[in-house]
C-alpha cells in the first residue's frame, strides 16, 4: 500500500491524527521537501524531530528521484506499507498527481491524507477564497531568462475582478547541484512584476496596486501585511516561506477584515527575530 500523506506546513505537530497513525505502521518513510518546507526546514536536525515523533527512520528524496527514479518507492509499495510524506496538501504540486498515476498503472493500492496548504490558509487575511483565478508561481529571473508567461493570467483575473495567489520561486543553481535553498522574497517578486509590467501595452498592475504580503504561514512567527507594491517593497518578512497576493476589486467585508493587516496595522509582534 502506498500512503500520500500531507503534513500542512507549519511544524511537525501539524500532521493529523489520521496521517501519524498511518506513517508509525509503514514499513518505510520518504519525505520531498522540494516544493515546500515545514518552520524548522528539513536538514538532519528536522529529519530527526520527524523521526523521534514517528518512530521510523524518514528517508529525504529530491526532485529527481520523485519526477524520474520513483520506482524504488512503488517497488516498495508493491510488497510492504510506504507512507511518502508531502509538506502542505498531497495535491498542492503536480508532481504529486504523477505519482497517483503512475502507482494506479502499476495496479499499487493507495490511499491520501489530506491537510491543510497555503492555498486555504492565505483566507486568514479575509480574501475570499471563492474570488481567486487560478494560482501562478512567479519564477527566479536569470541574466538570460525572464519569463513572462504569469502577466496573462493575472491580466486575466483583473478582468474578471478575480485576485491572484502567486507562489515565489525557489532560487537553485543546476539540476542536480542542490545548495541549501534560498527562496524568493516579496521584495524580489515585486521588482520582477513592475519590470514586466514596463513592457506591456495595458497595465493591469502598477506599484500603487493593493497587494497582501505573507511570510511563514501557517506557523506561529507568521506576518501578513496588506498595501501597495510600493508599501510591501519596504517591509522587511523575514525567512521563508513568502507568497504574494495581488488584489482585485474587494468586497466590503474584505476590506473590513484587510484593515487589520494594513501597512502600519499588521501584527508584526508575530514576528521572531531568528527568523529574520
């Protein structure tokens, strides 16, 4: 049996009584931590608070072992109980959707276990959830590649008066040459909308467009600030994670609740100065 299973995104307690209950029976554990990471991150001190709360070893994999060398995980599922743990929701990447696939083919038995991903817990600012497009991942910009492709689907979503989640990229040097990860920062994400945005006919944004900035959501040293590109650019969130909002058109209860978290409002005794 194959068990998905999702561990939200906070700390190692946020998994669900269902999940651990299933990770301490399984025979082996993986655990990507490539498309997100939980507060204390995944290094061999993290791996061992997971270890000591499962009781089982937890093996990490990387993105190429998950997109192209999964076949030691089925194989394994095939002939004993695999729980291979995803941070935030199994279905938040999909990478995760492939490996469904693949184990369904290969006639693997499966089961999910859901949990919470940024994509409900960004609700907390009051933006309703029901008024989001589609969600766009804003990449790291090189010298020689500065894709663009996002700009439509935002530009799209302002038409239809629909606010947009961008997840920022993760900044790495080669395919295989993983370095102790660097995240992109709202400040980064910013600069790279407005560069953009400069080379468009219609602006659909600019740096007075309400945004709402989040860092580290979902844990107890989160911060979420709402105002202006231009107001965020300024704002020092410290570790990761970082996501972005860009707002459309606001109902007034969403106005009523942004109001809390506005430039100069925001709760930043949240924050914890190791983090930074």
């Amino acid at each position: 049996m194959l068990y998905i299973v999702g561990l939200g995104f906070g700390d190692e307690r946020d998994i669900t009584l269902r999940g651990l209950e299933v990770v301490k029976q399984c025979d082996k554990v993986y655990i990507e931590a490539y498309t997100s990471l939980l507060s204390f991150g995944i290094s061999s001190d993290g791996l061992s608070t997971l270890e000591k709360l499962y009781g089982r070893p937890v093996i990490l994999v990387d993105r190429e072992m998950v997109e192209e060398e999964v076949d030691e995980i089925l194989s394994a599922a095939h002939v004993s109980d695999v729980a291979f743990l995803v941070v935030g929701d199994p279905f938040g990447a999909t990478t995760h959707t492939d490996l469904v696939v693949r184990a369904k083919k290969l006639g693997i038995v499966f089961k999910v276990i859901h949990n919470a991903s940024v994509m409900n817990a960004i609700g907390i600012c009051g933006l309703h959830l029901y008024r989001y497009g589609e969600t766009v991942s804003i990449p790291v910009f090189a010298q020689t590649w500065r894709p663009d492709s996002f700009y439509e689907k935002i530009q799209s979503h302002q038409n239809l008066v629909l606010h947009t989640l961008c997840l920022l990229g993760e900044i790495f040097i080669g395919k295989k040459q993983y370095e102790p990860p660097r995240y992109m920062t709202i400040k980064t994400s910013i600069e790279q909308l407005l560069e953009v945005v400069q080379a468009k006919v219609e602006y659909v944004y600019n740096e007075d467009t309400e945004c709402v900035g989040f860092a580290r959501i979902g844990s107890e040293v989160k911060i979420v600030v709402a105002g202006t590109m231009k107001q965020l650019q300024l704002i020092h969130f410290g570790a990761p994670l970082h996501c972005l909002v860009i707002t459309s058109n606001t109902h007034p209860v969403e106005e009523e609740r942004l109001d809390f978290y506005r430039v100069g409002k925001e709760n930043l005794e949240q924050v914890d100065d190791r983090t930074s």
